[in-house]
C-alpha cells in the first residue's frame, strides 16, 4: 500500500472538544462536564438525524442547537451571552498536545482534514491552532449537504486531494467515523485514546457512573458494525513511523 495523503477528522481527533468543559464549568459552576458530555452527544444524534430526515443545516447551527438542548434538559437558566462564550470556544479548541508536531512530520504527503464542521468554523479553527502553514486542504462536508458517516462526505476526499481511495489514510478516533471512512474504501487508522481496560476499570470503580465515563463508553469504543479500522494507534504521534512504512 501507498499511501500519498493522510487525512484527518477534526473534532475529538486533532482538536480536543472537552477542552471546552473549562467555559462550561465557568459559566454553570458544578455542571461543567455534564454539560459538555451531552452537548457532544445530541450534536452528533443531530447530524445522523438531519442526514436521515434530509432537513440539512450546517454545523454552527447544529452545534447551538444542541448546546440548547443541553441547557434546556438540564434546567440551566442562561443568557445570550453565556450561550455566544461557549459557542466561541468551539473556535478556539485545543490540538492535542501531539498533533502539531505529528502533522509537521509528515509534510512530503498531503495533509488535510474532512469535517462534519461547517467551513467558516473550521476555517477559523485551523487558523487559529496555526494549522493552516501545514495543512493542504480543510474539507467541509457543507457542499454535500449531508454528514459522515455518509460515503458522500467521504467521496469529497478525492475530488479535492486528486488522491483515490486505496492511496488515502483516513485518522480518527472517533468509531462511527472510523467505520463509515473503512466502509466506503479507505485505510484506516483508528486512535485508541481509551482502551476497553481502562474503560471497564472505570466503570467498575463507582456504584454510580460518572458522566465522563458514560460518555466514553458510549463515543470512545470501538462499534459492532462489523468493519475493523486497518491500524488501531494510541496517539498522533505513533502516525508518522507508520505513515513512513508506505511510501
């Protein structure tokens, strides 16, 4: 196998999205995590059902709505401005700490991220981590109008990059999307951030589960769909030794 581009999901993969519990926790003191766990859940519910339902609406809108949502479930009493500091931080999220260095190590391939992220957020989000001096391309799945795992937003792939499927390395951590990214043909490389030891340690240590640990069980495992990423890492940056065995 060749491998001339790598190609990145963005949020959970190079851009931690609980970074944004330290807002959440600022503004709704002692519900921060709580917050930040079932915001990230019923954002993706949102992009599976509005993809399903054909009723499209571009990330930002998704996002908010579902910070609603969140609020709203939660009874969290909130104003405009509280809503518009947390939505910022989507803009400002963190890299992990490996992503920078990983992705600057890999400079002779094409380098670019495919995002369910709208394309002024990602725009913005790249350019505010400095990501834009490495990447070659940030993809929005915007102009087909429907989210991964669609194998349409993976087909946005090669339109732009020029690179088919069999030659492309497709990085995420998140399940769903590894397995959508293998069922529509490309190679895989799955980030194990949490393994199913640690998982099952943590589940076992409180009577009552915590709501970090839910959400991990529920978005760090890998799927029962019956697709298996190719490579299975623990971090970006084991990516480039393996991206350096296929040139």
């Amino acid at each position: 196998m060749t491998i001339k581009a790598v190609v990145f999901d963005a949020y959970g993969t190079l851009y931690d999205i609980q970074s944004v519990a330290a807002v959440t926790e600022a503004a709704f003191p002692g519900y921060g995590e709580i917050v930040t766990q079932i915001w990230r859940i019923k954002q993706l519910e949102y992009t599976w059902l509005r993809s399903l339902m054909g009723r499209y609406e571009d990330f930002s809108v998704i996002t908010r709505d579902s910070l609603a949502y969140t609020l709203g479930v939660l009874g969290l009493q909130h104003d405009s401005g509280a809503l518009e500091r947390i939505m910022e931080k989507y803009l400002h999220l963190d890299l992990y700490p490996d992503a920078a260095a990983a992705l600057a190590a890999m400079r002779g391939r094409k380098l670019a991220i495919l995002s369910n992220g709208s394309t002024g957020m990602l725009t913005t989000l790249v350019r505010n981590s400095g990501l834009d001096r490495v990447l070659d391309a940030t993809i929005s799945i915007d102009s087909k109008k429907i989210f991964k795992p669609s194998p349409e937003a993976y087909s946005l792939i090669e339109t732009r990059l020029g690179v088919p499927p069999a030659e492309v390395l497709f990085v995420s951590s998140n399940p769903w999307d590894a397995c959508g990214a293998k069922a529509f043909g490309l190679n895989v490389a799955w980030i194990e951030r949490v393994t199913p030891e640690a998982m099952a340690l943590a589940c076992v240590k409180n009577d009552a589960v915590a709501p970090l640990t839910m959400f991990k069980a529920i978005r760090t495992q890998m799927d029962e769909l019956g697709l298996e990423p190719d490579y299975r890492i623990g971090a970006l940056a084991e990516l480039p030794k393996l991206v350096a065995q296929h040139p």
